[in-house]
C-alpha cells in the first residue's frame, strides 16, 4: 500500500471543486481538473479515485484504470465509502474492458471489505458470469433476491428461492 502526504488545503478546495462539477453534470470539466491535480498528486489515493471517476463517467473505462489501481494501492488512506467506490469501479471498469479474471479479484476483496453488499455481489455475479462460472453467479443473484426483494410473488417464495440457490441443481427423487 502507498502512502501519500494529505492534500494542502488549496489542492482539497480544487478536489472538492472537481467533485462538484462533476456531480453537477460537466465531467469533462471535472476530467481536466482532476488530471491537473492527478499530475500534482500523482500518489494520492482520493485525487486518484475521483479521477477514474470522471474517466468512467465519460464512457473513457481503459483511462480510468490506471487511477482506479493508484487509489487501490493508497485505499487505506481513503474512507469506507471511497474504498467500497474504488473495488466497486475498477471491478466494473476491469469486467467491462474484458479482463474478467482481475474484476472477479478486486469485487470479491470488495466484499470481503464490505460483506453482504448488494452492488459488490450483483457486479461479481456479472464478471463471474463472464468467466464461465455460471453457477456462482445464478446463486449469488438468487440469494441477493431471495433477502432483499421486496416482491410480494418473490416474497411468498423466498424460503424456496434461498433454498435453491444453495444447490441449483438440486433433483428431487420424491418417493
């Protein structure tokens, strides 16, 4: 893990001013400060973050990799919510460049950092998916669905649909 000294408080009032106008709608504009500060605080896990951010918000997911990976390294600088961002966006980011092996790795230290989150398990159900591993996926999906759906038909089943999900393919020899 990387360590980088905090930001001074001028390069946070540029960070948070990035965020804000990329939560208000012009990424492009939050982009280019972001690389500025990015060039100025190449290790910064948070600069790194809200960097790939801006990237992966623009449709730009291979650009966006290499700070998803710098904010990886430094993630014990950031917070929870920022961690959980940071595994969430680069297995995404890694599952939608094709590289299926590294989103299955980074969702699922994802979870195991942030146990029984629903976005962490239906994005590794996807990438899981992607690499052949079927099985995995359905039951994740149908577990997530089973304890979270509010459906009254998925509710009036949920017992059976837990139940199934631990064992797919189940046959039932009745007798």
């Amino acid at each position: 893990m990387t360590s980088a000294p905090p930001l001074p408080p001028a390069a946070r009032d540029q960070l948070r001013a990035a965020v804000a106008l990329r939560e208000a709608g012009d990424a492009e504009g939050a982009r280019t400060a972001l690389l500025a500060l990015s060039a100025a605080y190449p290790h910064d896990p948070e600069v790194a973050y809200q960097t790939a951010w801006a990237h992966d918000v623009l449709g730009r997911e291979a650009a966006a990799v290499p700070f998803y990976e710098t904010a990886l390294a430094g993630v014990g600088a950031l917070g929870a919510d920022d961690r959980h961002g940071v595994h969430l966006g680069l297995g995404s980011t890694y599952r939608i460049l094709g590289r299926y092996e590294e989103a299955v790795a980074t969702l699922e230290a994802g979870l195991a950092a942030h146990p029984g989150d629903g976005a962490l398990t239906v994005f590794l159900a996807m990438a899981r998916h992607n690499t052949g591993a079927h099985h995995e996926a359905l039951s994740a999906l149908l577990t997530l669905l089973a304890d979270t759906s509010t459906d009254p038909g998925v509710r009036a089943f949920r017992k059976a649909i837990a139940y199934y999900a631990e064992d797919l393919d189940r046959v039932e020899t009745g007798g």
